[in-house]
C-alpha cells in the first residue's frame, strides 16, 4: 500500500514539475524581447507582453482537461478537432480584446488612434495576415503540447495496465503450473507409503509425519511466487528422507546441499520434481544403483544437480514423468525467460539434469 502511495505522490510530483517548467518558459519568453526602456520598470506597456500569455494556460487546459479526455480518448475525432478550431476562434478574438484593454490603460499611447486595435471596435477583422499567422501557430502549438503531454500519460498509464495485465496472467499460469504439479507430487508420495506399510509399518508412520511436513509447507509456505533457498532446501531433505525409507542398501544415495539462509530466493517445489523422478526412475531393486542431489551457489547462480542410474528395465510412467519435466520448462520460461540453464544429459547408464538460475534477493516477478 505504501509503494502504491508513494509511486502515485511521485507520478503527481512529476506532472506538476512539467508543467511548471511549460509555464515558467512561456512567462520567461518575453524578457528577450524587452527593450532597455521596458527593462526598468513596470508599465502598461511592458506589461502587454505578459498579459496576452494568460490565454495559453486557459487554451492548454481546456484541451487538456475537456477536449482530449472527452472527445479525442473517446474517439470523437471530428468533434475534437472542431472544438480546437473553435478554442483557437476563441483565442484569437480573446486577444483581440486584451490587447484593446491594454491600449486602453495605456497612459503613454500616442495621441492618434492605432490601425489595430480600435478603440471602437476590438475584434481581429484589421489584423495582418502576418500576425493572424502568428497567433494561430501559437495556440496551435500549445494546443499541440497539450495534447502531446496528455496523451503520453495515456499511453503510460496503459502501459502500466498492460503490465499488471500480464502480471496476473504469469502469476495465473503459475498457480495453475503449480497446481498440476503438487497432486501428482502427494499421489506419487502416498504410493510409497502405501508399499512401505507392509514392509516398515513403524517408518511407515515416520514417513506419514514427514509427509504432513511436507504438506504443511506446500499449504502454508510455498503459496507465493518466491520463497527462501534455505526453506526450499530443507523442505527437498525433508522429501529426501521420506524416499530414502522404502529403497535398499543397494542404492547409493549422496545428497549435497548447502547451508545457506533465506536471503537467497527461489521460486517454491522446483526442485523436487528433479528429485522425485531420480527416486522414481534410478532405483532398481535387482541391480546397484545410484542416486545424487546436489546443490550450490556459483558464479550469482544456484545450480542445482540431480544424476541417477537407468536400470537395465525401469518400471517408469513415461506420460506421468513427462507432465512434471513439463511444468518445471514451462515455469522456467515464465519466471526466467532466456536467463535459466536447463540441460538433460541421458545416456545408457545415467540420467543426468542440471538447471542454473540467476540468484535473487528480493521479489521482482
């Protein structure tokens, strides 16, 4: 709520330093133009370059606040251009008669009376071309700046939709990814319980303790877009020693991981799907085998390594398996678009992955 507050105190800040800076130029631009006689004091006369410069504010925001909003955002394109030919009409003849008042108070005017304005009759219908000219480029152009300034907030602020847009839509996508993957994660989970309680029933009841761990982290914990390294990790041994239970002293189980704190960041049960498939696809019970979980920081980047034996004929799901590999490229490419390492080594023997993501800190998805 605060970042909201503050972001919208300095998007206001922001505008109202532009346009102070449009209108401290404007009211500066006469002074070039002031002769040394103007220069040393305060009249009628020195005063008529300013006085006219009140119509510019009164034309940028009625295009500003009225026709750009109301008709040109709305896609009223003639009635908005009729309504700048009208401010424009209106500007004209709105000079026409400042500058009449001005020769009107004007106590150093010359005894005869001016072409233009007339005292009689202060309307634009004697003005020069020239000047005509002028003053339609110039509340063209401040029209023009008007529109501009306006409809770059515009375009900001859509910008800025269309990127919370896609925000909710990644943040979407990732819970249902995740969603796929925790069911299939507890079913395959409950099958190993379920085969140890006739073999161990005692670790059979450790392994139903570890499992309700295991959840009470994906239930409570994991249910944002980044978690703690060391509360991942801690969750992945945790899974780790509820595998080990139901496999023999015939597979060698080596598990590396690092003693890190939470500053590290990651995205929650990205791990574990690379760890589930090792146990599920690397242990054989006729043959020796292996299975090797290892963890690091390098380089500003958290490698994470699983490799297992193939045996000679795995009792594997290849479609289940392929659902969890799926989901952890499909989060990859969401969470770290070309900025992630994701290699299968496969050979006859082993079944080697690695994935090297950047570190983080702090949230930034």
């Amino acid at each position: 709520m605060h970042k909201l507050d503050a972001k919208e105190g300095y998007k206001r800040n922001t505008e109202l330093l532009i346009h102070l800076a449009i209108w401290l130029v404007v009211f500066s631009a006469p002074l070039i133009f002031l002769s040394s006689s103007e220069m040393g004091g305060l009249s009628i006369r020195s005063a008529r370059r300013w006085i006219p410069l009140f119509l510019y504010p009164v034309l940028f925001y009625v295009n500003y606040l009225v026709l750009v909003p109301k008709l040109l955002f709305k896609k009223r394109h003639y009635a908005y251009m009729a309504g700048v030919f009208l401010l424009v009409v209106l500007g004209i003849w709105g000079e026409a008669i400042l500058a009449h008042v001005i020769w009107l108070l004007d106590d150093t005017k010359p005894m005869r009376e001016p072409r233009w304005p007339r005292p009689d009759f202060p309307f634009p219908v004697q003005l020069r071309v020239e000047r005509l000219v002028r003053q339609v480029l110039a509340f063209v152009t401040m029209i023009g700046l008007s529109t501009a300034i306006r409809v770059t907030y515009r375009w900001f602020a859509d910008e800025k939709a269309r990127e919370e847009l896609e925000q909710q839509r990644l943040h979407s996508e990732l819970s249902l990814l995740k969603n796929q993957l925790n069911p299939h994660f507890f079913f395959n989970t409950l099958n190993n319980i379920y085969a140890l309680i006739a073999v161990r029933p005692d670790d059979a009841q450790k392994a139903v303790h570890k499992l309700s761990k295991l959840m009470r982290y994906q239930l409570y914990e994991a249910d944002t877009v980044l978690v703690g390294l060391k509360d991942e990790l801690q969750f992945l041994q945790t899974y780790i020693d509820l595998m080990s239970l139901r496999i023999t002293k015939d597979v060698e189980l080596v598990v590396s991981l690092p003693s890190v704190g939470n500053q590290v960041k990651i995205p929650p049960l990205l791990f574990v799907t690379l760890v589930e498939n090792s146990f599920k696809h690397g242990v054989s019970y006729t043959e020796e085998s292996y299975i090797r979980v290892d963890c690091d920081i390098k380089g500003g980047k958290v490698v994470f390594e699983t490799a297992n034996s193939k045996p000679q004929k795995p009792q594997e799901n290849k479609e289940a398996s392929g659902i969890g590999m799926q989901n952890i490229q499909k989060r990859l490419n969401l969470l770290y678009p070309n900025n992630y390492t994701f290699d299968v080594i496969e050979t006859d023997k082993s079944y080697i992955v690695r994935l090297e993501i950047p570190v983080q800190t702090e949230h930034r998805f």
